[in-house]
C-alpha cells in the first residue's frame, strides 16, 4: 500500500460524548450573545444619554462616565435578595433543591434584558422630546432633564446580567464533562466578547443607513 498514507486515528467513545454534550450547549450560548450586545449599549450609548442630559445632584456634578457605578450597585442589592427571598420562594412553590433551573434563570434574564432594551427606547423618547420642546436638539447644554431616567434601563439591565451570567456560568459548569469544564465556562466569556462585537456592527448599520442621502448618521 501506500507508505505515506498515515492511517485513520479513531476517537474514544468518551471523547465522542464530550463533543457532542459542547455541541448540544452552545445553542444557550448563542442565545446570550444579544444580551451582552445590550450590556455593550448600556456601557456607550446610555452614558453619551447622560451626557446630553443634567447629571446634577444637588451641588455634586457626576461624571456620564462612572454611569456604570448603577448596574453594579443594583446587582449588590439583588444578589442577596435572589439568594435570600426569590430562590427560598422558589423552592417551596416547585418543591424541588434548586427552585429555579439554570436553564429558567437564563430565560429570565433574556426577558429582562428586552424589558431593559424597552425602557431605553421609551427613556430616549422622552429626552428628545424635552429637546425638541425647548430647542435644544443641537444644543451643546445640558437638557434641562435628570439623568436618573437612565437609572431604569440600567435597572433591568442590571437584573438581567444578575440572572442569565450567572446562571451561565452555572450551566456551563453543571452540563459539562469535568474534562471540558474550563471549555465550557468560557464560552460565557466568548459570549461577552461576541455581543460587543455584535454591537459594533449594529452601530455600524444604522449609521450607514442613517447617513444616506446627506443626512448626519
């Protein structure tokens, strides 16, 4: 026969096994991706909200940049209340250890991030419409319209990155094979850095179809 014919190198059966439980998860994984592409909204687009926005408080100015101080403050309050009120609840109306799968707390999270996504859209109606009612719309001054209205969507948001990343990670880790679990959690990661990448060319499309026909993007 042909010496240089290198000879078919067989998988075992396990190694067959872990590939296909990473094949069956990464459906979940796709899912995430537009979540994270909203987080990546949330950290660019609310903050340049706020900064057409009044972000007094009393006689403090804050920055737009240290926004994200919002979600992170959220998730502080509503990881323990999770843990302490929401799982304990769960437990005794499925009676089951868990009380919410990791699978309903990611779809929860998902929900949350489109309740989020909504809020935002409804939040920018409003800031328009008080520049446009004092006319301000290329104005360079503060709108005369507190910056605590982006408090909302990071809310959600917030609630959001608090269910489905860490039921995520949760999954991950539980589905797969032990030899594949450092695999499989980082998918989670992977997910993060697609929904910012996904972001970017969303931007991108909607500048270059609002910027057709000498219109400003």
């Amino acid at each position: 026969g042909d010496t240089d014919h290198k000879p078919w190198r067989l998988c075992t059966v396990q190694e067959v096994e872990d590939v296909k439980i990473v094949l069956m998860v990464l459906p979940i994984f796709f899912s995430t991706i537009m979540l994270n592409c909203c987080l990546a909204q949330l950290s660019t687009f609310s903050v340049e909200q706020a900064a057409t926005m009044d972000t007094r408080v009393g006689s403090l100015t804050v920055r737009p940049a240290s926004l994200p101080v919002f979600p992170v403050t959220f998730i502080i309050i509503l990881a323990p209340v999770y843990d302490h009120v929401i799982v304990p609840f769960a437990r005794r109306v499925t009676g089951t250890e868990m009380g919410i799968t990791h699978l309903q707390r990611i779809g929860t999270g998902l929900v949350l991030s489109i309740v989020a996504m909504a809020v935002a859209a409804v939040v920018e109606v409003k800031r328009k419409n008080v520049a446009a009612d004092n006319g301000m719309l290329d104005s360079a001054k503060p709108l005369p319209i507190t910056f605590f209205w982006i408090a909302f969507q990071y809310l959600f948001l917030g609630s959001a990155d608090l269910f489905t990343l860490a039921g995520l990670l949760e999954f991950f880790f539980s589905e797969a094979p032990p030899r594949m679990r450092s695999l499989a959690t980082s998918l989670s990661w992977a997910s993060l850095a697609l929904g910012y990448y996904l972001s970017s060319v969303l931007v991108s499309i909607v500048n270059s179809a609002t910027g057709r026909g000498g219109h400003r993007p």
